[in-house]
C-alpha cells in the first residue's frame, strides 16, 4: 500500500512541474477591454491585431487610436485614470448589448486628448457615450449619438480647442452633456436633447467659447452659478426657458448671447447681470421673437447692468453683442457739423451712430444762407464790386464813375498833375501831368494907334 502511495504522489509531483513553464508564461490580463478584446500583455502593442490601430500602455494607463475603427467598448477597470489618446479619424460603434462607450469602472478620471477625432453611437436605449467621475475632453473633435446620456463627468472640462458635438436621437428625454461642474474653455459645444435637458450642471462656465444648446432645456445650472465670459452662446427652447440659472447668471466681456424659449428667453433665480470689457459697448436686444426685438432703455451698454428685469415671461427673445456701429442718426451739432451753410447750399452734419460715433455720410439740414453783399468794395481797372459776405460771390458789379481830380495845379513854370477817381468805389488811376503855362506876368493893353492926320490943301 505504501508504494502505491508514493507512486501517486510522485506522479502529483511530475504533473505540477510539468505544468511551471505554462504558469509562467501566461500573458497578463490588464483589466481594460477596448472593441470587445481583453488588453493583455501579448496583445496590448495591437489590440485589434490590424497593425497597430490600437495600443495600450500599462504604465501610464493610456489607450492611443490611430485611425481606429471599434465594434465595441472601451471599459476600463484599471484602478486608475484612463488616458485616451486620439490621432487621426476614428470611430466606435456599439451595439445593443453595450450600455457605454467609454467608461472607467470605481470613478476614476477619464482624459480624452489629441488632435484627431472620435465619433461614438451607442445604439441601445438610453445608453451612454462617456460616462465617468471627472472627464476631461482636451483638443480633439468629438461627436457623440446615442438616446442616453452622451457626455457625463463629475467634474466635466472642455479645453484647448475641443469640438464636441452631442446629439440624442429623436424623442430623447435624456441628457446630452451633464456634469456637476461643466467648465467649456477656449472649446466648442453643441447639444440637441429633443424632449430634456441640452446641457445641464450643477454650475457651468464658459469662457472664450461657443456653445449652442437646442431642446427642451437647452442650457441649465441646477444649482450654482452661470457664467459666459466672451463666448458665443446660443440656446434655442422647444417648450421652456432657454437659458436658466437656479443661482446668478453673468454675463461678462464682449460675449454674444441669444436666448430663445417658449415660456421666457432666459433669467436667473438670484441676480442676472451683464459686465461689458472696459472700454467696450454692449447691445442688448429683447422681444416677444426676434423679428419684434428692440433696445432695452441705455443700449449700447458700457458698465456693469442688472438685467433681471428682463428675466420674465414676457421676454422669449434675448440678444446681447459686442456693440456695432450703424451710422443712422442724423443729430444738428456742432459735434457733426462738417461745414455751415453756404448761399447756395444748406449746412452739412455726419451721420452718427447711438453711441455718438462720428461716421463719413453726411446730411444736410436747414437752408441755403443766400447771398450778402458785404461794404467793402472792391475793384479793378475797369470795374467795381461788394464780395458775398457768406461765399465771396461778386455783387453789384459795375463800370467806374470816373471824375477827375487835381491834385496840383499848372504854373507858368512847372508843370500840374491831376487823376481820375471813381465816385463810387473810390478807385483812383494813376496821375496825369497838366503842363505848365510858360508866361509870367499879364500881358499889357496894346496902345491905340495914332490918328493920322488930314493932308495939307495945296490948291
């Protein structure tokens, strides 16, 4: 019996060493799914054995696409922050079976970098795109489809020039982008939910961005604060308010707003506020719709103005832009005025614009000054003259009335001069000489001649 024994556990023995190499050289598993592989160690240089779409790094947990096409998932369950590195153009489709797109198991971050583009449908109900504790969207081009929830994070950050685009399908109830703080900067956002919320965070900022949020409830803070700080931002309601903070909505900077809801354009719980850039003006539009909006009282506005006034349902469309100039006033003022009114011409003013910009087109206002002879004369060698006191017109024209004028008279010896002098204007011809006389003295009675006397009678 006791060699039998042995014999077996001999053969246990050569059984378990037969087994070593195996044991040894069993391919790591890394805990991450990507297109429906398991990530090990053999395969983590190319996943998708295509050549290299996809590779996995263990050290520093991060998954790059190279123009990857994926039938499936990334499901990550690493135990730590999952980087997604995007190059080039790729996709990801999910079928039915699969309730996310990208997800990082025990809510550890989610970094989603690069200069390509990624473009996720997730095609179950009310599946999701992203979802994930603390999301960050950084630089790549991203579009998102599916009837659930496209982009959620606890906080969510779009930065550095991302362009991301949510879309649920039609009759959706979900929300498109949901986050607890949603900070949109220097990136682009587009979020369509037909029947719930576009965009929704407990508080959301925007800086130096364009988002555009349509549905039901286009762009919504649950529970902190708004702010748009020189962003471009569009919100279109199908049946609410377009733009609603349950705290303070700002409004800073030359940012562009345009609200539009069914029960109001857009407002706040506590205080709404618009603050314009130093230096610079804000128009602010409102109305019933676009084609009825009219300034508000002091638009162009050019420092910081409560505006909650306008937060109420009578107001379902809201527009607030960078101020510009529209050169249709036409104010009388020396300000404007580009010259006065000639005899034949009407003063001229520059067209301005409400803010008191000087523009280049100009009107005329009043009437012609018509001409005024001034009394100075003026002349020339033959005529005389009064100038327009207004534009220097010749009046009055006329022929000297020449009358001659001694200014020295002639003696026996010397020689006189006179000039002709217009009686009218005064105009004067040079001078003339009158001669001399050449005698000195009167002349004399010249005597009578002697009577001659008769003849002497001879006979």
């Amino acid at each position: 019996m006791k060699s039998k024994r042995w014999i077996g556990v001999l053969l246990c023995m050569l059984l378990c060493v037969g087994m070593l190499p195996t044991m040894a050289f069993a391919a790591e598993n890394y805990n991450i799914l990507i297109g429906g592989f398991w990530v090990t160690s053999d395969n983590a240089d190319d996943v998708l054995s295509d050549g290299g779409s996809v590779i996995y790094d263990k050290e520093s947990n991060t998954v790059t696409l190279n123009n990857a096409t994926l039938s499936s998932n990334i499901y990550c369950n690493t135990g730590s922050a999952l980087n997604i590195a995007v190059n080039g153009t790729n996709t990801m489709t999910c079928s039915d079976n699969v309730s996310t797109g990208i997800s990082n198991f025990g809510n550890y971050p989610i970094n989603i970098s690069g200069s390509g583009s990624l473009t996720i449908t997730v095609a179950i109900n009310k599946g999701h795109a992203i979802r994930g504790s603390d999301v960050t969207i950084d630089g790549i081009t991203l579009e998102l489809y599916t009837s659930g929830t496209a982009l959620s994070g606890y906080p969510l950050m779009l930065k550095n020039g991302a362009k991301v685009t949510a879309k649920l399908s039609e009759g959706s109830d979900s929300i498109a982008v949901n986050g607890s703080i949603i900070e949109i900067s220097d990136s682009t956002l587009t979020a369509t939910s037909p029947l719930g919320n576009s965009i929704l965070g407990d508080s959301i900022k925007i800086e130096n961005s364009t988002v555009t949020g349509t549905g039901y409830y286009p762009i919504m803070s649950d529970s902190g604060d708004m702010t748009i700080i020189n962003s471009t931002v569009k919100a279109e309601s199908t049946a609410d308010w377009g733009i609603w903070s349950r705290s303070n909505l700002l409004i800073k900077g030359n940012s562009d707003i345009t609200a539009m809801g069914s029960i109001a354009a857009l407002g706040a719980a506590n205080s709404f506020t618009l603050e314009p850039s130093t230096g610079e003006l804000i128009d602010v539009f409102v109305g019933a719709d676009k084609d009825n909006a009219a300034a508000i009282d002091h638009s162009p506005l050019s420092q910081e103005t409560d505006l909650s006034t306008y937060g109420n349902n009578s107001i379902k469309y809201f527009h607030s832009t960078p101020h510009k100039h529209t050169y249709d006033q036409q104010i009388v003022s020396d300000e404007y005025k580009v010259n006065d009114a000639t005899c034949t011409e009407s003063a001229k003013y520059y067209q301005s614009c409400v803010c008191g910009a000087k523009g280049t087109e100009t009107f005329e206002e009043g009437t012609a000054a018509d001409h005024k002879a001034g009394t100075e004369w003026k002349s020339d060698g033959t005529n005389h003259w009064n100038e327009c006191v207004n534009c220097g017109e010749k009046m009055n024209e006329a022929v000297h009335d020449f009358k001659w004028v001694t200014d020295k008279e002639a003696t026996a010896t010397e020689a006189g001069s006179r000039h002709e002098k217009c009686e009218v204007c005064g105009y004067e011809k040079a001078a003339v000489e009158i001669p001399a006389t050449g005698t000195t003295t009167e002349p004399t009675t010249p005597t009578e001649p002697t009577k001659p006397t008769d003849p002497t009678d001879t006979t």
